[in-house]
C-alpha cells in the first residue's frame, strides 16, 4: 500500500524549540514502513569557507525488510514565508535501504545529505530573514 497526503495538506514539522531537547533525535513522524527524525539547532562548521551553520537534520528509519521509497517536498520557511513551495528543486526522493536508515550529518559528502537538512541560519554573518519552519509537503511513502 501507498501512503499519500493529499496535495495542499502538509505534515506540519514545526515544533517549538523550548519543547525538544536540543540535538536530540525527536520522532516527527511515525509509519508502519519508516520513521521520519529530525534534530534541531544543528551548528556544522564550514572550516574552508569561516562559515558555521545552523541545520535542522532529518533522519528516516526503515522498518522493514525491503527498500523503502520516500518522496517530498522540502517546504522552508523563513519570515513565515515558504521560500521553497514553488521550487521543483526542493522534491525529493530518497531510498532507504531495507532494515537501514538514513541520517543527514555536517559533512554533506553524501547525494541524501542535502535532501535530509534544513538551513536556519548563519551563526556568524548577517541573516536577512528568519527561519521559521519547515514542512515535508505532499508526503509519499511507498
């Protein structure tokens, strides 16, 4: 069987800081085939670049013997405006392999690195806008 959200319905991620741990796995959401994590407030140095930045990272958790397909909409949220809604670049789809999962970490060396993070800000440059939240828009797991 195929979960699906309907399209315009989103599965709301925005849980207020002050409620979780800070880095910390926290289940965002739970499915008979894979559960979604994500950690917030994440700082990853760029050393190269004398950047450090802040990430909220996503992990999927494949609960079955066979590979699981996951596909989304990265929707970002910054001045309670979504940058991303209208970008075909932000729709993923990743594959966790059976029994494995998958977690996005500060070396962005691997493809499911970039699907599974979320940019809040610059911990040490000026940020025109403020992160707000972000959504996993039309949900498919499959």
């Amino acid at each position: 069987k195929t979960f699906s959200l309907v399209a315009g319905f989103s599965l709301m991620m925005a849980v207020p800081a002050t409620m979780l741990a800070q880095n910390s796995w926290n289940l965002v959401h739970g499915h008979a085939k894979v559960d979604i994590y994500e950690k917030t407030n994440v700082v990853c140095p760029n050393t190269a670049a004398g950047l450090d930045l802040q990430y909220t990272l996503l992990k999927m958790v494949n609960k079955t013997a066979q590979p699981v397909t996951v596909s989304y909409r990265l929707a970002c949220f910054y001045d309670n405006q979504c940058r991303t809604c209208s970008n075909s670049e932000y729709d993923f789809t990743v594959v966790v392999p059976a029994g494995q999962t998958l977690e996005a970490d500060c070396n962005f060396q691997r493809p499911e690195d970039g699907k599974l993070s979320v940019f809040q800000k610059y911990m040490n440059q000026v940020n025109y806008s403020d992160y707000t939240r972000y959504e996993l828009q039309n949900l498919v797991i499959q």
